[in-house]
C-alpha cells in the first residue's frame, strides 16, 4: 500500500509515525521545507529569544531508522485524484491513499496591499524574516533625523487578538522595556508604542471571558495599547487605516488576524468550505474524493460535540494524525474503524516574561500569572521535537529568565548585507513623495 | 577623541574594548554586520554542526555598557583622509583618528567564473549558504536519473589545502561516513569523492613537514583524495580545469586558495602592497596617512623576526588591536609607544572529528591525534566570544561527539523555498546542452 502524506507538521508527522515499519505500508512525506516546525514558538523566534533550529527538527533525521518511510524535499504542484498521483517539484509519485496534511497560511482576506506590507508569521523562515526586519528597523532609527518619521519605524501594531498575536506583542514589549534601551543608548524608547488591534470586542476571544480580562491586564501592564472592534482596511507600508477612518503611521504591521487552508490543486470545490478546509468525514476521509483524507488545520471535521469544526490547534492534527493510521492499519487488518473523537486539552497563552493564562476544560479551571506561565512553558518544552531542542530551548529560557536578554539579535540574510538595504530604502525614499503632512489620529 | 574603528572582527573589537570607557576618547565602531564571527569555526556552520548564532556575538550587546562606545551598521563607501571623514552607507562620520581592521576576503585571483561558481567560507552567511547548497545537492541527486550527473552532484572539490581546506575537508568526509547514509538511504554514498586540491606539494605548508605528514595520513584515512601540485585554472559550473589538462567533473566547488585584503576606497596606492594589504609600521601606523592605523589581516607589518610580514592571523590581529589602544592612551599621555613583537602562539588544525595537528612553537613541540584535538577544542571553545555561546557550542559538541551526528541539517532560506531552486535548476536544465560526453580524467 503506497500512502503519501503531504506536509510535515504536527499532523502529517505524526501520521508518518503511526505507520512507520508497520507491513504493508509504503510511506512517502513530502514538505517544502526539509524540517518540522514547532509552530507554538514562531514568535520566540522572531522575537530572538530562540534560535530557528531550536524549533526545527529535521524530516530526514526523524525516520534514519525507518524502512518505509521515504522523504521528499517538494513544492506540491497539484493533486490528480482519478490517477491517484501527485505532481511535485521533483516529479510525480503514485499512490494508493493519500494523506493531506498542509495546514494553513496566512490569511490576507484578499487584500494584495496588506498581504504585500505586512508581516505574517506562519514558518520559521518568516519568523527569521520578521525578527530582522524588526532589528532593521532600529539601525534605521538611528539615521532618522525627521520626528515623524523616526515615530513611525518606533511604532509596531499587530493585528490579531488571538494567542499568537497577544504572544508577540508581550514578546516585543519585553524586549523594549529590558533589551532595546541598551543596545540603542541614542534612542529613546519611551516613544516606542506597540499596538494589538482586535476586530472583536476582547483578545483572547477564544478563552475564557476571566482568561481574556487577565490577559488584558497583562497587556495593559506591558504599555501595549489594546484596541478592539477595530478592523483593519488597509496598509500602504507606511499608514495602517481602519474602516472607521482612523489611522496608525507604522513600519511595522505584523498580520495574525487569520488562516487559511493550503489547499492544492486538483481538490474538487465541493470538497472545500469557505476558509478554505476540507470536508472530511469522522474517518478524516475526503468527501467526495475516496483514498483521500485531510487532517490538522486543514481539515473540517463536523461532529455532535464540534457541530461547527473543530478549533485548527496543534492537538486537533495530532490526536487526527494517529487515528488516521490506526484506522488504516485496521482497515488493512478489516478491523472496524473507530471515529474521531476529540479531547479538549484547554488554551494558553504567555503573556510577557512570567505570566500567562490558560483554560482547563475538566474541571473548569481558569488560571493566570506564575503559575500558568509556568504550566506553558512545561509543556512547551515537553512537545518539542527533538532531546537537543529541548535542551537548548531550556538553556534559552534559563537564561533569558535570569538575564532579561533575548540574545539572538542577528541578522544573518541570505542575499542582503543590512547596508544594501539602508541603500535600497534610501533610493525609494529620494524617489518617493512624502505620505503627507496629515497625521495619524492614533 | 573621536576614534572610528572599521570592522568588529577580532582586531577591531579588541581594539574597541581597548577604548572602551577610557577618558578622552569617543568610539564609533562600524561593520557591515551586527555581529562579531568568529571565524575559526566557519567550518563547522558550512558542515551543520554549529549554528551561526552560536559563533556569533551582537556587537550592541558586547558595548550595552559602555559610556563611550557606539555602533553604526554600514558598509563604508570611502575614507576622505585630507577631510578626516568615513563616508558610509548610513551617512558621513567626522574622525580624529581612524582604525582600519576590515580583514580580508577570499582571493580568485580576478577569475570572475570561479567567483562565480565557487564558494567561497570568509563570514557567517556565506558559510550558511555553503551548508544550504551541501544539503540541498543531496536533495537534487535523489531525483537525478542520469548515472554521471549524479557522479557530479557526490563530488565535492576544496581548493586550497591550509588549515580551513584541511579542516572542512575532514569535516564533510565525516558527514559522509556517519551521517549521511542514515538522511539519504536511496543514495550510495560510496560513490561520494570528496577531494582536497593544492598548489604546493603538500597540504598544511604553513606547518611544520610532521604535521603536514600526519595530516595527508589522516585525510587519507577519512577517504579524501589529495591532489597537490595542481593549480586550477577555471571552473564554470560543472567541470572543473586544472592548468595541466585535467579536469573533474563536480557541481560543488569551496575555494579557500586564497585572500585579499579588504581595502577600503581613498587609500592611496603607495600604501597598499599586493595581496592588498596595507603598509604599516611597528606602531601600525599606516604609511603615507598620518592618523590612520591598519590592523590584523588587512594590516602588512614588516619586524626583525618577521621581515616578510605577519602571518594572516586571529592572533595577530588581537595582540595588535591590543597593543594599538594601549598605545593610543601612551600618546595621549605623551608617554613613549612600544613596537609591536609577536608572540606566536602556533598552528593548529583539526582533520576529521577526534584529531587534530599542532606545532608550539616555545619549545618547537608537533603534536598530532586525540590530544591535539583535544587541545584544538579547548582552545576554541575558550578564545568564543560570550558565555551563552560558550555553553551551546560545548553542548553541540559533546552531542556530536556521542551522536556522531551533526544535527543542523536544516535549509532556512530567506527567498527562495528548495522547490524553487529545484525549479530554476530544472528549467536552467531544460534550456542548456549538456556538458558533453568527454568525461573527467581524475
């Protein structure tokens, strides 16, 4: 039996370890990029607190003992459900069940300019994008003799209310009020302002209504200025506006307002829901399409305890990776298969350097502070991929905890030196008017 | 005072921390980078055994406390000596005294296809993206079908066999024999060549003939074939001349033959020398420029001991920016200067991953094997610049050392995905004849 599973996230890793040497199992995992990502600590990362590799843990490396399962390093080009092949970047491969594990991207909600201007967070490698444009934009600070100007590149709003956005903006507020001061003397970061933009009417809407009023306590605490019912219509990289008129003059906007389902070609629409998912059955299986399951983030799943979806957390794609390969085992053994039933494991979410909040489900427990900052952290640390992740992400946190220093504040591009770019700005700006002298209401 | 020190490697940080909160002088300290590299270990990032940030230290963080110390990150565009100014790419800086410590890149002796083609190892990112190519050429030979294009892409060539050549050569010889057969168990890895090219008639010139034998032995154990009197003449990609007639057919070339100095616009020519590197005298004054100082690689310094000049060095260029502030803070105290003597404190180089070869020269002492590897990482692990870093090397190290397994092999590429090189090398591909069907001699 050949199964190729496409995307090496929590799911589809998973996936490839339930069947990983069981007989009669052909496995082929395909992913763009040749690691896992740890995707709860992208913004540690982009916030230089953590190294990219600490979260990554190599695809090749996690199955050096397997017999059956093979890795390919591959852009999916498009799915062809009647020769039950797949087309890739490096060929095509053939197939007898197909796992469809790509998760979700960043959602723009179809605006190019934003999606062009601002700064989404969904892989490693924009995490490691986003922390250099943030230290960027300090050495540019430097230079900047005009006040406004200099106001905007020390202005950062993050839109998204969820955990990943009120986890950044804790991250980023941390950094300004106990590492950026000194290593700019010459600025001053009193006027260093960091916004949470929120289209509902709280953060954290997804927990607890005790869990959302703490966290924005914290945040309050931190000097994040909290703006709710606020939605977001444009960001022309200079001016962020919203639908009500009002205005935030920022280099800096940071998306986390939304995701949306990688789907490949070759899906057929009656198989998709708006934000783009799959439908998929309680077997995870594709509707409409047989030999093809969807799991994680990207798959819809209806049942009576989720009448609408289940919640697109890492815990869904992996309780969902390894029933998958259960039921395929008992269906090879014609065993009955057994639906998928979910088992809330409650939210957290950090909120600065030594606080967070978390809802239990069974009992109901909402905690907050100490303590559930360091429930997060436990966990995290035991969900790592890897006994050498664990050990330097632990190492990190140490001593981040008793330093106050996020010590990665490297800038190692590819294909750029840090000057190239002050050069490039420059040039655009000698060609480019002014954005005006109205300013914002903000 | 105000004192401009160009380049944070080893002699302009020394040299900045040799000012540092001393009375009377003001420091701007500039690099095109926002960190100090560590150069020694370059190897080890190119191999996926370090991470770059473990052999990296911010420059902001070394001077968080430091009164009279700041940093600019630029690329210097030219030195006005007769206006005393450094023209930059972050704007124009006024000195009264100015250090000139830019070091030295590689050297293709003005072949602009081998500069092209080749890679170079003389910073952090180039040695990332040699660790991106190594990795992502076992990607592409996955899915090569043609028996001699496959030979090519598991034939790696180092040209140059000093210390960084012997070294790197040890250390993807030791991916080969441990590590890689367990990531690509599709690929045969005893079709992989790994040679190491030579001008001289042996490897390791710069030592001692004892070391230079133990190290062809040990090399020769690793599996890595050594080819000395041989003087490249052209790389375009995929064949690789020799001046004599032969060739080796190869899609990886690491050119480590040679360096130049960095030298900066507005140097008169009558103070550089060949090689550029910048006359100086025993108080690393620059010749012919009265207040410019030169030190370390990019510095020419003819002594009594060493009348053909120092050798290019990380020693070298510490003690001299060293002695330089010690020397500045004499004058300024109208006290007498002391002429630079250089205490050598020997060669060493590692071959493979339990070896190593040293000369001491006090009393002259060659060591070879696990002790002078040992040695070898004892001293480095000391002279790494930050605790922190200090900790995760000695971590990695200890893990590889067990493991056996270098466990960076991770592809974070800024702009271009995997699949997307594999595209543009198909279409390349697509669109150029082949190289022909003469095939190589070696």
């Amino acid at each position: 039996m050949r199964v190729i599973i496409l995307g090496g996230g929590f799911g589809g890793m998973k996936a490839a370890m339930g069947l990983d040497n069981k007989k009669g199992f052909d496995v082929l995992l395909i992913d763009r990029f040749n690691y896992h990502q740890f995707q709860p600590l992208f913004y540690q990362v982009a916030t230089a607190g953590l190294d990219a590799s600490n979260i990554s843990f190599p695809l090749r490396k996690a199955f050096h003992n397997s017999r059956n399962v093979r890795i390919r390093i591959a852009e999916v080009i498009e799915i062809l459900p009647h020769n039950k092949t797949v087309v890739t970047s490096s060929g095509e491969y053939a197939y007898d069940l197909l796992i469809i594990a790509m998760g979700a991207d960043t959602n723009f909600f179809g605006n190019e300019q934003i999606a062009r201007y601002a700064w989404p967070m969904k892989s490693t490698v924009e995490a490691l994008k986003l922390r250099h444009h943030i230290i960027q934009n300090f050495e540019r600070a430097l230079e900047e003799q005009d006040e406004e100007q200099l106001k905007d590149l020390l202005t950062v709003v993050i839109v998204g209310g969820g955990p990943t956005g009120v986890e950044l903006a804790g991250a980023i507020a941390e950094m300004r009020n106990w590492v950026l001061p000194k290593d700019y003397p010459e600025l001053d970061f009193s006027k260093m302002r960091i916004f949470l933009v929120e289209g509902l009417d709280k953060v954290l809407a997804v927990m607890s209504e005790k869990s959302s009023e703490r966290s924005t306590r914290y945040l309050d605490e931190l000097g994040i200025k909290v703006i709710t019912k606020a939605m977001v219509q444009d960001y022309d990289g200079e001016v962020l506006t919203f639908k009500d008129g009002r205005k935030i003059h920022t280099s800096t906007v940071i998306w986390a307002a939304g995701i949306k389902g990688n789907i490949p070609f070759g899906i057929p629409d009656s198989s998709v829901l708006k934000g783009n998912r799959i439908i998929v059955n309680e077997f995870n299986e594709v509707k409409d399409i047989p030999g093809i399951y969807a799991i994680g983030d990207i798959a819809y799943m209806e049942t009576r305890e989720y009448p609408k979806g289940h919640p697109q957390v890492a815990p869904v794609a992996l309780e969902q990776g390894k029933l998958l390969c259960r039921n395929l085992i008992r269906q090879m053994n014609n065993e009955p298969l057994k639906p998928f039933v979910y088992h809330d494991k409650g939210v957290m979410a950090t909120v600065g350097r030594h606080r967070a909040v978390a809802d239990l489900p069974k009992p109901p427990l909402h905690i907050g502070g100490f303590m559930a900052w360091f429930a997060w952290l436990a966990l995290h640390l035991f969900q790592i991929v890897g006994v050498k992740n664990r050990i330097f992400v632990f190492v990190n946190w140490i001593y981040h905890y008793f330093t106050f220093d996020q010590s990665l504040r490297l800038i190692f591009r590819e294909f750029n030196t840090p000057a190239d770019l002050v050069r490039e700005r420059k040039s655009a700006k000698d060609k480019k008017p002014s954005a005006g002298s109205s300013r914002d209401v903000i």
